[in-house]
C-alpha cells in the first residue's frame, strides 16, 4: 500500500499544489488547513508523514511538532516555513521534526526528503506492530488456564506487574516461571526495555559475575576486550535471575548491593556503573530455609521477597491440562504440517491421572512426543491417543483392550515395533523417541526378534 501523508497548511493554493505532486510520486495525500483539523485526521487515519507549515492559523508548526511526536511518535514530520530561520530549524529539530524546509527554495529537496522520512516511519511503524505482537505473546492473556490456584498466582502478579517492586516466583521446576517474568515485564511501564533472562544455576561463579556484571578488556586471561553485562543491557527494563538458588554466597553481595544503590562494578573496574533495572527473580528451592542454613544471604532473601508469588504444580491444576496438553498438540502439530488436532477421552484420563513431576515443562515434551507417533485419522482427523504416551504412562494396560492382562515384554515389544515403524526403521530416531540409548535398543531389538 502507499504510503499516507498529511499537508497541514493554511494556503489552499500551495496546499494543493504540493499534495498533487506527491500524489504523482503514488503517495495517499490527505489534507488540513490548521492544527485542529490537522490532529482530527491522524486520530482517524495512520499517516507516515506531516508536512506542517511553521505560521497556522490557530497554532505554531514548531509547537504542532511536539504534540504530535508526543501522540504518533513513529509519525515523521518535516517543517515547512516562508521564512526560514535557524533558530526555529534548531527548535523544529528538537521538538522531533525530520527535517525543516524553505517553501520555494528547496523545491528540488522535497521529494528525496519525503521518501526519506516515509522509509523511517515505515521502519518505525513496522517495529511498533512487533513490539505490539511480542507484548501480546507474553501477556497475561496468553497464560492458559482457569484453575482457581493459577488465577489466584495470575491476579497477584498483575497487580505488582504495574509497579516497580523485585518480585520472587517460587514453585517447583516446570510451573511456568519464565512466562509469568515475561508477563510481569510486559504488564509493566518498562515494556518498551529489554526483557533478559539468565539461569544462574547455568554457570561457574567467574562466568556468572562476568555475564551478569560485564568486564573490563585484560581484567582475567581470555578477556580482550570489554564487556557490558546484562544488568547494563538490561537498562531501563527487567533482569530475570532464575534459579537465584544456585548462585554463589560472593555474588550474592553484589547482586545485594545493586538492589540497594542500583549500581555495581564491572569485574576489573574501580568506576561504579549506575543502571536502572527492575530484579524478578526464581527459585524452585526454599529460600528462607536455605539462609537460615547459611546457603544464602538472609538479607538478600529479604530484598527479594519484598513481593512473592508461588506458582502451582500441575497436579494442583488438573482441571487445566485438557487445555495445556491441546495447545502444546497444536504447537507441535502445526510445527509438523499436521492439521485437525484431536485429543481422544482415555489420553486426557491418563494425563489428568499423572503426577506431572516436571509440571508443565514435562506435558509440553510429552505432548510432543505423541503428536510424531499419533498417525491420521482416514476421516482426516488427527487423533492423539494413550499408545502415543510414554511407555510409563500407559499404567502396563494395552491402548487397544484397556481391560486385557497382558505381560510387560508383550507391551513393550509392541511400543517398540511402534516406534520403529513411526522412523521407518531409523534406530538413531527410534532410540531418541523412546528414551534410551542405541546399544539398550538394539538389544531389545535381537531380544524381540523385531
């Protein structure tokens, strides 16, 4: 589509001669005599680029430039004047115009300047639509379940998501922490800063300090040049610690200190770097317990349980896995060129009756797993069901008779003949899907005569 610009200028004459030059360039060009109209139109209409004259009837240009970055900011403005002077280019410029121009004299300029705004705006209006989609792929909303024990978690975490208060996520591995940090970023003022994560559990303490609190070019062997850190690349945003359990007792006082005065040193510095970063922090141990044990610091415990939510275990969510389990079907089908995703009656008795010790994390894997061994229906549908569940799943009952006795190495001879088909014969892929290693399946292989 071409691009839409707006002429706000009090001359009907010059107005419409420059809006038919720019529609001859194949721009949309709307028009507006003063401010008043001028705003009208771009509260109704997405516009790329103003071109304002400095003297309207009811208002400055220069003053209009302001208001209108301050609205539209991806909406680029060039300035237009009789009588140009540099002190109003200075103003025009700071107020967020692109460019300010001389009407008459710098007809040669106008139309390489228009398309050279259009092409920023467009940049900046394609930016805000993913900034616009990523918000809403980490938002609240996007939490599945109605559970009262989630919604419970959701509700205290919306409320301290629009302050700027540290806040501790506890629960066990797999309860979905990582999604409900990026929700608290996204649902905060600083969802226009960078969201970033580490795992301090992940690394050594000298890799930790040095991935966290950046360095100094030669402050350690290997260190050529310098480096920021993420709570510096995390300026004006949201730093996620996950499993803050694990980190070091040395770290810890840093970390302390960068809660308290919002500034740490750089391994290798003397210089302080101040840095403004909001601190979520995860857990899957009991901290309190931990500190009183001396692993770790009882005031930084303090410091980050200002504000603590638990998330729930799935076992306390059962009402919501048909949902989870479709929606990860879905993922993974979609990923997969399968279409149609059905998840039969006895698949979700089985899922519900699980005791899911790696939550959510693990019915995600799970449900990946079923979706390559689950074939199509001939009515079309793709049907997941219980023989598509991990071996230790099926409760020892074969799918097809649920009331049959039948021995373990007849199950598992069956499973296998199943995966083995699913591959067409690949061992490596058959061992990876079971779970197993590929001398444990050749084994079973001879063993079964398969």
């Amino acid at each position: 589509m071409p691009a839409t610009l707006l002429i706000i200028d009090d001359e009907p004459r010059l107005r419409q001669l420059l809006a038919r030059i720019l529609q001859l360039e194949g721009y949309t060009v709307l028009e507006a005599d003063n401010a008043k109209a001028g705003l009208k139109v771009l509260e109704r209409e997405e516009v790329q680029v103003v071109l304002s004259d400095v003297k309207l009837p009811d208002k400055n240009g220069i003053e209009l430039t302001a208001q209108i970055k301050q609205l539209y900011p991806a909406t680029e403005i060039i300035v237009l004047t009789a009588y140009g002077t540099i002190q109003d280019g200075v103003t025009a410029i700071k107020n967020g115009a692109f460019d300010y121009i001389t009407k008459g004299d710098d007809n040669d300029r106008i139309i390489p300047l228009v398309s050279r705004a259009v092409e920023k705006a467009e940049l900046q209006f394609r930016v805000r639509q993913l900034e616009e989609q990523v918000g809403k792929r980490y938002s609240f909303e996007r939490i599945i379940g109605g559970s009262k024990p989630l919604q419970q978690a959701v509700a205290l975490a919306q409320k301290v998501a629009v302050t700027d208060t540290t806040v501790l996520l506890t629960g066990e591995t797999g309860t979905g922490k990582e999604v409900f940090a990026q929700a608290i970023h996204y649902g905060s003022p600083r969802r226009q800063g960078p969201f970033v994560a580490i795992n301090c559990g992940a690394l050594s303490k000298e890799i930790l300090e040095s991935e966290l609190f950046g360095h100094r070019a030669g402050a350690f062997t290997g260190a050529t040049r310098d480096q920021k850190g993420l709570f510096a690349e995390a300026n004006k945003g949201t730093i996620f610690l996950d499993e803050i359990g694990e980190m070091p007792l040395d770290l810890q006082a840093k970390l302390l200190r960068v809660l308290e005065t919002h500034e740490f040193l750089r391994v290798g510095d003397t210089k302080p770097t101040k840095v403004d970063v909001r601190v979520v922090a995860a857990t899957n141990r009991g901290l309190e317990a931990e500190a009183n044990a001396g692993n770790f610091r009882l005031d930084l415990y303090y410091r980050l349980s200002v504000f603590s939510i638990e998330l729930p275990p799935l076992r306390e969510r059962v009402a919501d896995i048909p949902e989870l389990a479709l929606f990860f079907a879905q993922q993974s089908a979609a990923k997969m060129g399968k279409r149609n995703v059905q998840l039969g009656t006895a698949l979700v008795q089985k899922l519900q009756h699980h005791p899911w010790k790696g939550n959510i994390r693990e019915l995600k894997n799970v449900m990946e797993r079923a979706v390559i061994l689950a074939d199509t229906r001939d009515d079309g549908l793709f049907e997941i069901t219980p023989d598509t569940l991990p071996f230790d799943m099926q409760d020892g009952v074969a799918a097809a008779d649920p009331n049959a006795i039948v021995d373990l190495a007849t199950l598992e001879k069956g499973h296998i003949r199943r995966v083995l088909r699913h591959t067409q014969g690949n061992k490596t892929e058959t061992a990876r899907l079971l779970g197993i290693g590929l001398t444990t399946l050749y084994r079973k292989i001879q063993e079964y005569d398969l």
